[in-house]
C-alpha cells in the first residue's frame, strides 16, 4: 500500500472551529449598511389563476421601500435545460399551497410581514390535482399547460429479453410497495442577500452581488442570468457557510431569485430567509413513490429478469423530476448483475411543493422495493438472503446491461464484513421473540458522468497559487455544505506538494474568484473536483520540483516533497530524518531564517549558494521556483472520460458515472408487539469508498446517511390533506433524535478506485438507500410482518401485527393495508371547503365572493 | 416568522403581577418559560397588547416541604428542577416519571411546572402559522366557525398535551390560585374544562402561583407512559399515569389519568373498583386499561391516528399498573 502523510489520516474539517464556536458566517449572519428584509407571499390555494394582484395597500404602509410580484421576473427558469417551468414569483397560476406570489422589502420584519397581509389577490380557483394516479387521468386544468395528463416525463426503457429472462426464472416475486414522502431537513433554513452596486459610468445599477446558501453558485449565477437579463459576467455569487443540503439547495430556490428582483426594485441589499414552514414549502425533497416490482429468480437465488414500473408524485414543478425518475432506474442497475430489465417511470405533476434531488437522488424508495422484494425471494426460497445477494454479484470490470462502466467494486467485501461483524450466520433466525436481523445493499454514483447542460467545458477546474511566505492558496468552485469538500481539497493538494496541510488555504465557490465548478450534487466533489485538486498541484509541483532540482543539483526525478520538506532523494536522506526533533524547521527557526524569509528570500538564497544543497524547507523550494519561474501557480481539470459516459437510449445520459460507491448493511431491530414500536438496537454499515481520504469524514457521512435512512424507515413523513401540508415544521415532521439512534459501525472497505483521486469514490450519499430495506428485514425476521409502506411507524406495524395475528381488526391506518398498499393515505380531518357556516373570518378563504365589501381574495 | 409587537412588563412581586393583571384587564397573556407561548404568538395564535413576565417573582420559584407536610413547588419551578430534586424522586416517582420525559433537556431547562399546567391545548389544524391557518380556513379554536376535526361540529376537540397534570392528579395535587380577590385552593383534577377553547378553571385576571402534594400520597409508587413518535421533543400523543399505595403485596389505593386524548386531562373513574385489595395481574391490569381507553377519545388533532392513539391508551394503562406495581 501507498505510504501517505496526509491523505487517509483522520483530521478536522478545515472550517470546524468557526462552526463549533459559532463565529463561522452563515448567509443570515451577513448583513450590509441599508439593508432591507424581504417576505414572501405564499398562496393559500393549491391550484389558482390569479386575476389580479392590487399591492398599493402594501406599498403605502410606512417603512416598505419596494413590492415585487410575477411580472418584475417573469422569465421562466428550472435547474434542467428541459424543465425551465418555474417563475421566481407567480406569473399568471399559483399551483400549491405555499406557491411564491409576492414579495415586499422593508426596512424591519415586523413591517414587511404586516406590508404582506396588505396585498390583495383575485383569485380565480382551479381543480387541484393531488394524487398522482388522479392526476395521471386529468384532461384539463393542467397544471403546466405543455404537459398532457399532467405527466412531466415518462420513460420505458428495455434492456435484454424480458420475456426470455422471466421464462428462464424459477420463481417471480410481484409486489406493490409505497415510499411516503421526506424532506431534507437541513439546519439552516435557505437564506440569499442580493446587492446591486452602481456602475461607475452611468450611476444606474451595475453589477450584482449575491449571498446565498447554495449547493450550486453556478447554477445560481446561470439562473440570475436568464430570470434577470442581466450578463453572467454582471452576477458574482458567493457561497457562504451552507448548514447542510441534502439536495434541498442544490437547485435555484425561489428566494434566490427574488431577493435579487426585490433588492433591483428596492434599489437596496435585501435578505431573505425562509421560515421553517417556507423550507418545507420550497422542499425539493424525495417525493412519493410507487413502485411496482416483479423480480424472476433461478431456485439459487440468480435473478433472470427485473420489471419495474415506478410513479412519482412529483409536485408542482419539474425541478429535478426528470433526472429523479432516470435514476430510479438506471441505478436498477450496477448493483447487482441483472441479465434483463424493463423500466417504467412516470413523473407527475400534482398541485404540492415540488420534489427535487434528495441524498440518494432516485435510488432510495426503489432499493426499499427491490432489496425488500429480495428478502421476500429468500425467504420463499428458504436461502440466506445475504447469500442470495452473494450470487448475484457483478464481475468487474464490466458494463451492465443498461450501459453502466463498473471498474472498482467493493460490495462482496462490503457484504463479508457485515455478515462477519453482526454474527449474521449464528445469530440471524436465532434471536429471542421480537428481535431480528436484516440484511440489504445500496450504491450510488461518485457524479454524474454527464452534466445537467450539455457541454464538452469540464466538470470541475482548481487553481492554485503559491507565494514566497510558502501559503498555498487553492480556488475552488466546489461548494463546502458540511460534507468537507473543502478539507478534502486541501488534503489532495498537501499531499501531492508535500505540505503541512496548515499552509493551505481553500478558497471556494465565489464565481468572481474561482473556476467553474458544478456544484455540491450526486456525490461528484470528490471525484471530479478532487481529480482536478490534483491535477492543478501536480502541475505547480512541476516548477518546484524542477527549480529544487537546480538548486539541489539532482536530477527532477529524485526530488521529494513531503512532510514541508523537499530533498534529494537520491542521497541517504530519508524522511525519518526531518521528523526527529532536531529536525531542520527548529534550526532554521533558531537561526531566524524563516522569519523575513518572505522578502529576504532570494537574498538569503543567493548568499546561501556556497554549494549544493541536499534539502531545503518548503519555504525555500517555493521561493527558488518564484526565483526561477516567476509567479507559482497551477491549474487542474477535470471532466469523466468518454467510456464512462453510458448508453446512447432516451434518457440513457442519467445513471452513468465514472465510478459507483457500495454499502452492505445489517440492522438489528426489535419489535414490541402490543405498541408496533420499533427499535433500531445496531446497524454494521460498510461502505466502499474507494480510498478514505479521511476516515473520520467518510465515518461521519456513513453515518449521517444511515441516521437519515432511518428517518424514512421509522418516522419521517410528510403528511398531506388535500394539498396541504400538515406538518411543516420540525415538531411535527419528526427527524430522529440522538435517543432512538442506535450504535452504527462503521467500516470502511477501500476498493482503491482506478480513476479517482488516489483512489477515492463517493461517501456521502450511498448509504441511505441499505438502511431502510435493512430495518424492514429485520422487522419481517423479528416478527414476521411484511412492510411494504414506509415509513414503519407504530400504528402500521401494529396493524400488520394484528392482522397476522388474526386479532380484531382496527383500523388505525386510513384504509392502507401496510402490508400490501395500494395508494397513499390522506390525513383526517377536512379542509374548510368541506366545512360550513355563515360568519366567517375576515381573513377566511371560504369568505371569497360572499363579501362584496371587502376585496375578493379578502386580504390574502 | 416575528413576534407581533407587545409590551413586556416585568413584576418583581406577586400583589404587583396582580395589580397589572386589574390595570391591564383581559388584554395580557402571562408568560413563565416561554417555550409554549412564544412559537404560538410567532404564528400569530396569540397578539396580545401587554405580556406580563413572572420571572421576577423570586417567591413563586422553587421546592419547599408543605406546611402541613408534603411538598410545595412555586410554578416559576423548572421543569428540570423538579426532574432532578431528591424528594420528587423519592416520594413521588410518578411526577419523576412524567416530568422527565417533557419535551427534551434543553427546553425542560427553561420549561416551568406552572406552563405544564396551564399548556393551551393543541391540534395540527390550530398549532400552524397565520398563512396556513388561512389556507385551510380558520377554526373554532382561533379566529374562525369550523371545526377541521369533527366538521360541522361546535366543540373544539383540541386536546391537552402536557405531561405532568396526569401524574399530579394521581398524587391528589392541588393548586393555588391568585386572584383580585386574594388566593384559592383547588384540586388539580377539577382545574381542566373538557373543551379545547375554554381549556381551565382559570379567569383572566388569574394566575396559578403554587402546586401542593399531599402528604398522604408520599411514597406511592408510580409510572407515567407516554407514547411519542420520537424519545425526545415531542409532545405526548397519549398518556397514561397510575399512582399506586401498596401494602402487604396488595393495592391500597390507586389513581390513574391519562392525557392527550381529551381536551383535558382525566382521572379514570373506576380504576380503584378493579385495583384495590387485589395483587395486580395481567388480566386486572387489563381490565384497568379498557377502562382507560373507554375515557379516551382522540381524534385527528395530532399525528398518528386516534384509533392507534386510543389503543395505545389501553396497553399503555396495563403496563403502567404492572410497572407502578412493580416498582
């Protein structure tokens, strides 16, 4: 194995002592002189045309300096070239509950908050589409008018012989399996600041300048373009600290858009930052989704064919909808191998908060289905389903038959190691009543091989510069969101220049300062941004190495950098003797030449030139390759080679990436029968890697991805009635706390990627998807219940419990049969539409056209 | 979401609070640990003009022994005070027992005994901002004629949700009220109205100062049972308290209450007929947790369904006689 010094040792995140202190700046902490606050408008109607929209009211009241609405903006925009259906603010429908229409800009909260209860609205309401199957059948009132049967995008791909595999299978396993709706739930809530300077030649408003709490400040600086009208080169974003993504913020987000629309119209700085209840509405999360699986399998377990059909209620936007449903198939495969596929997908409009890319993006309710449905094979077969999963592995290097490149491929040791660490072989089958194991598998990709815009430009660029005080100063445009793409960053450059990773200064996602880069999104940072760190240091390496090689009088080949040190490695030298504690940094110091070595450099160097030299510091071999070369500075890129790029189908683009991630996980629950409460005692968690480039990060995200998955297997669910949303708040949308989460280990399989920087994949997002099959089989081997409806919340294991049982029925679960559902549930309850009753609210919606005196819409 | 605008005033004595209540009459709202009221004037369920801080009436803080024996705790009392005070968990583990599972550390640090018992009640169709509140269509409970719960229906079902009223009814608890015309004493079991908007016993110009536990309940063995989606945070969804006295293996006398199932906290009637001068059983337990659930009456206030939520109330009645039992 490669002896590293910094690569694959655990070390803190470089930006952790401002987050655990709370001196680090997140977007809400920035404020500018006369800056204004913005408030948001949000449509009470899930599906509306608006006739009118009279904000005199609002403007007039003291201490609002600007009211913005749909036609301050009204170019459509979307994160995918083929979905651009949104507007910053409602141009003529609203089309959910919580739907932008309106935003005032005043010089306190308080104001703009009662300036927007003085905007009157008419509205004329449409019929609101909220089931996606209903919606499926709808022929007028679409929601967007260019999308027949309110489907945004449907595929049918077909790869191999479908009927030839199922004819070959020993047994087909159908079933119909349901994944409620979750959210991201990140920390911080979205935030943007907007500021227009002047221009120095006309005094009108020039160049803008934009904060915001973003997984994608290109993207952004694209968007703000095109809704603007304004030139990229006029738009500088800058990515503060972001408190967590998850996907949730790495689209365009309406705030970002209309801070910058208000800030314009206010001729001021705005901020904007949503309330919690608004990040629900903005959401972007995993939608709804149904799955129809028929798996076909050899008596060993082998599978011959898989057909898939999926349904995705997608929200009122396309946002990333198309790309979710791509995925939900395309990663059917490189998992396991699988001779024969056949995909449908659908991705449906509804009138609620549009679903976007969430942790996992596409993967995770299908991997719920299939790994479910595997356990479901195993057990009528009588096999072990971690055998099972054994059979069925891929033999890479290989391209599966949907056209995914699979060079490194840790699953069997993934799945070796959580067999070995959960006593999987003695234990499972064997515990006491109400205990069990489960076992299930998940990957991902490491980035999309292909970008969301066509175009041959690279996926990630780095630069970096060096100067005489021997600071390294990288420019990135990937974005840190808490992942550690920034640590990681400095950790590739110090290891290939040899230095002490506290000489490295990341300088990340400001499109005035740093090169392009796409974003913090489908895993891809430390692939494609870390291959590109690489690249750019192995570039400015290049002048040190040679000028140290002069000034060594050695051939470049035998310079060595490492540890701070540069020497000639065709001495006697050895790295051992610059560690030991008369080591040259304390002499040199005691000497005074580090101190003023930035402008005495060259001085100091020239006077020291009675000889060749056998080592130098860092320092030194910096300020020889200025000496030398001039300015000190490279630049690396990186964009995923052709063979990686997938098949040539519709829709073939989505799925491939240069290399996949895979997790094994074993999960250890118990069941109390008389309450269907589950416990999550363990969860062994393998996760290769590729390289860990830092162990105690990779852990951190394995973990953080099993705790999420098991959010959406016990507690987590957006609750709908009739469009709204019951629970947008984190009270009642329940995120574990720390006391249901169970002791995770996690372990690390390092498959050593061939094309990934020194070796790395994806360890953000992979393993979610295994958490959530995984406590499903254990819950079937603790009690014998087949979930088929996630999440497991007490009520539907209580009511399978009972059914199997043969007890007397009760229905605690709104007529969906857990075990076997065959369409989502509603809240109870009733909307006020349903109500009655003469004297309403003034405020009351139900009031409208009843009260001639008040202005239609009454205040809303 | 802002805090609409009020003014605070900040009594530093009981008779003053009082006189502020007269001067102010029904336009304030009085606020303790805040944890309750302030995400409800946020969504603008409360604008009250005055809000009247208790904070600064040292009298009314902390754990004393009765007068006449028991313990007397001051309403401005934390609730994590009380969770970690020696004689509460000696003497009256029931109250031990609930107080410990309110919402989490954090917010029982700045949660108060007296918020526990003057919680308001809560829905999902009410516990929402002003926005949402008009999406749907305001209820009975709040600006509105609808009741989202029971449509059609006049009674707001809205059900109370604290923890600790279960088990201090269960001890026999009283409470002492402050009023214009001087001070009362009431049991806590007849404080609660069963109707989610009328909520208390409690005029406008009244504030609880004092929570009593009798002597004569000292050293009963207790359990309270809450069921929630999550181990912390959240809101009971139903719960269940028994107090019990127990001698020579047998059960003297017992009290069970439940919560978060009614628009009030109840004893159970009855429970005694089954529990007294019996050694609990499965079966006895049992019949306790019918009784229970035959009190119940859940409806879609809150998440999980009531059918479950009322289930929960049978088994959790059970198992918190077995548990007291076997304390």
């Amino acid at each position: 194995m490669t002896d590293f010094s910094v690569i694959g040792k655990s070390i803190a995140m470089v930006d952790a002592a401002g987050k655990t202190t709370g001196a680090g700046k997140y977007t809400d902490d920035l404020s500018l002189p006369g800056m204004l606050v913005g408030k948001i408008l949000h449509s009470v109607y899930p599906h509306a045309r608006i006739k009118r929209i009279d904000t005199s009211r609002a403007k007039a009241l003291d201490g609002v300096v600007a009211v913005v609405t749909g036609a301050d903006a009204p170019n459509p925009y979307g994160i995918l070239p083929v979905g651009h259906d949104e507007t910053a603010l409602a141009v003529e429908k609203v089309r959910y509950v919580g739907d932008h229409v309106a935003c005032v800009a005043a010089i306190s909260e308080e104001i703009a908050e009662n300036a927007i209860e003085l905007i009157d609205v008419e509205y004329e309401l449409l019929p609101a589409y909220f089931d996606p199957v209903e919606s499926m059948k709808a022929e007028t009132d679409l929601i967007h008018e260019n999308r027949a049967h309110n489907i945004e995008k449907d595929y049918h791909h077909v790869f191999g012989d479908l009927d030839k595999g199922f004819a070959e299978a020993d047994y087909i396993a159908e079933g119909r399996y349901l994944a409620n709706e979750v959210t991201h739930a990140a920390m911080e809530p979205h935030s943007t600041l907007a500021n227009f300077e002047l221009d120095p030649h006309t005094g009108k408003l020039g160049r803008l300048t934009v904060w915001s709490s973003t997984q994608v400040p290109y993207y952004l600086q694209h968007k703000l373009s095109l809704v603007l009208e304004m030139p990229m080169s006029q738009i500088r974003v800058i990515k503060p600290l972001v408190g967590g993504g998850f996907g949730g913020k790495s689209e365009i987000i309406p705030l970002e858009i209309i801070a910058a629309v208000a800030a314009r119209a206010a001729r001021a700085p705005v901020k904007i930052t949503y309330t919690r209840e608004e990040v629900f509405w903005a959401h972007r999360g995993r939608p709804r989704t149904i799955i129809d699986l028929k798996t076909g399998v050899k008596n060993d377990g082998r599978m011959t064919a898989v057909a898939c059909k999926v349904i995705q209620d997608g929200g009122a936007y396309c946002s990333y909808g198309v790309v979710t449903i791509l995925y939900s198939g395309a990663l059917l495969g490189a998992l396991y191998d699988i001779p024969n596929i056949r995909y449908d997908g659908y991705r449906v409009l509804t009138n609620k908060p549009a679903c976007g890319a969430m942790r996992g993006h596409g993967t995770v309710n299908v991997r719920f289905a299939f790994e479910s449905q595997m356990d479901e094979i195993a057990a009528k077969l009588k096999l072990d389903p971690a055998e099972m999963r054994r059979v069925n592995l891929l033999k890479p290097p290989t391209v599966t038959v949907n056209g995914l490149r699979v060079l490194s491929y840790g699953l069997p040791e993934c799945i070796d190691q959580v067999v070995t660490r959960s006593g999987w072989k003695e234990r499972k089958g064997k515990l006491p009543k109400g205990r069990g194991l489960g076992v299930a598998c998940s990957h991902y990709v490491s980035g999309a091989a292909n970008s969301i815009i066509r175009s041959d430009m690279p996926h990630s660029t780095v630069n970096i510069k060096i100067d005489r005080d021997g600071s390294v100063v990288i420019y990135t445009g990937a974005s840190e969101i808490g992942q550690g793409s920034d640590t990681m960053t400095a950790q590739v450059v110090a290891e290939v220049l040899g230095c002490e990773i506290a000489r490295v200064n990341v300088i990340a996602a400001d499109t005035d300062l740093t090169p392009i880069d796409l974003g913090s999104y489908s895993s891809r940072v430390t692939f494609m941004a870390g291959n590109a760190a690489l690249r750019a240091a192995a570039d400015v390496k290049k002048n040190i190495v040679s000028a140290a090689a002069k000034r060594m009088n050695c051939a470049p080949e035998d310079v060595i950098m490492r540890n701070d040190r540069v020497w000639n490695g065709g001495t006697t030298l050895s790295d051992y003797d610059f560690t030991a504690s008369d080591s040259l940094g304390e002499k040199e110091a005691a000497r005074g030449h580090v101190d003023g070595q930035i402008l005495r450099g060259s001085v100091l160097q020239t006077r020291k030139e009675d000889g060749p030299k056998d080592h130098m510091s860092f320092e030194e071999a910096v300020v020889a390759a200025i000496d030398f070369h001039g300015a000190l500075t490279g630049t690396g890129s990186y964009a995923p080679p052709a063979a990686a790029r997938g098949g040539k189908h519709k829709g073939g683009g989505v799925g491939p990436s240069p290399a996949y991630s895979y997790s094994a996980q074993v999960a250890e629950v118990s069941v109390d029968e008389d309450t269907g409460e589950v416990t999550v005692h363990k969860v062994w968690a393998a996760h290769d890697c590729g390289r860990a480039l830092n162990p105690v990060a990779v852990e951190g995200q394995v973990i953080g991805s099993v705790w999420m998955g098991l959010g959406q297997a016990l507690e987590e669910e957006i609750v709908w009635k009739d469009g709204l949303l019951m629970n947008p708040g984190l009270l009642e949308y329940r995120s574990p706390s720390s006391t249901e989460s169970p002791e995770i280990e996690c372990i690390i399989v390092e498959s050593i990627d061939p094309e990934g920087p020194f070796g790395a994949k994806e360890a953000g997002e992979g393993s979610l998807a295994a958490t959530i099959p995984a406590i499903s089989n254990a819950i079937y081997d603790a009690v014998g219940v087949r979930l088929r409806e996630s999440p497991f919340t007490p009520e539907r294991v209580l009511a399978a419990l009972r059914a199997k049982k043969g007890m007397k029925r009760i229905e605690m679960t709104e007529s969906v049969d857990p075990t076997a559902p065959e369409k989502f549930r509603e809240h109870g309850g009733s909307l006020w539409f349903r109500g009655k009753g003469p004297m309403r609210h003034p405020l009351d919606p139900a009031r409208q056209g009843t009260n001639a005196g008040s202005p239609a819409g009454g205040g809303d | 979401m802002s805090l609409p605008s009020f003014q605070l005033l900040r009594p530093k004595t009981l008779d003053e609070a009082m006189a502020l209540m007269a001067k102010y009459d029904g336009q304030v709202k009085v606020v303790a640990g805040g944890t309750d009221l302030l995400p409800s004037m946020k969504q603008k369920l409360f604008t009250p003009p005055y809000v009247l801080d208790l904070r600064g009436i040292s009298e009314l803080r902390g754990i004393r022994s009765g007068a006449g024996g028991g313990v007397e705790i001051g309403v401005l009392t934390s609730l994590s005070t009380i969770e970690h005070a020696l004689p509460i968990r000696k003497d009256y583990p029931v109250l031990y027992e609930a107080v410990k599972t309110v919402a989490s550390p954090v917010l029982r640090n700045m949660g108060t005994i007296g918020g526990n018992l003057c919680l308001d009640t809560r829905c999902l169709w009410y516990n929402q901002s002003l926005l949402w509140r008009k999406s749907c269509g305001f209820c009975l409970k709040k600006d509105g004629d609808l009741c989202h719960v029971a449509p059609g229906g006049k009674f707001c079902w809205a059900a109370f949700s604290g923890d600790t009223p279960p088990a201090l009814m269960c001890l026999g608890a009283e409470i002492e009220i402050a009023g214009p015309t001087g001070t009362r004493r009431t049991p806590l079991s007849e404080f609660y109205v069963n109707d989610g908007i009328a909520r208390l016993h409690l005029a406008e110009n009244e504030i609880v100062t004092r929570v009593y536990l009798p002597e004569s309940s000292a050293g009963w063995r207790g359990s309270y049972q809450k069921l929630r989606v999550r181990g912390s945070i959240d809101y009971p969804l139903a719960g269940v308290a028994v107090a019990l006295k127990m001698r020579a293996g047998r059960v003297e006398a017992v009290r069970v209450a439940i919560t978060a199932v009614n628009p009030a906290p109840f004893l159970v009637k009855d429970a005694d007929a089954h529990l007294v001068g019996v050694v609990p059983t499965e079966e006895i337990a049992g019949w306790v947790g019918d009784l229970a659930a035959s009190t119940a009456k859940p409806l879609t206030t809150s998440a999980l369904t009531p059918e479950y939520r009322r289930e929960m109330v049978r088994v959790f009645a059970k198992r918190a006689v077995m548990s007291a039992a076997a304390n």
